[in-house]
C-alpha cells in the first residue's frame, strides 16, 4: 500500500508513478490510498481482499 500525502507526493507525481511501474513489473500490486482513505477504509479493505483473492490468501 502506497500512501500520497498531498506535500510528500505533489512534487513526485512522476518519480511515483515510475516506482510504481517498476513494482506491477515485479509482481506486486499497489494499492494507493490518501487522506480520503483515512476517513473511510471500506474502499482499501475491498482493495486489499481483491488483490489476495487469486493469490489464495486469506486477507
């Protein structure tokens, strides 16, 4: 799970979207959360639990 902050990512947007690239290549999913996130985590709980399932882990 990759956090963006507004002042941690705002001037990185292409520096993270290379990292991430490279991660999907390697095998990893990435799941990107932000302040909205925080507030409600339905949305990450869901993404997590869609990441595991064709992994056949119990999330």
């Amino acid at each position: 799970m990759e956090y963006d902050g507004c002042e941690a990512h705002e001037a990185r947007r292409e520096q993270d979207a290379a990292r991430e690239e490279d991660l999907r290549r390697r095998g990893w999913i990435v799941i990107r959360a932000d302040a909205s996130d925080l507030k409600d985590l339905s949305r990450l709980v869901a993404a997590v639990r869609t990441a595991f399932r064709p992994r056949r882990q119990a999330a």
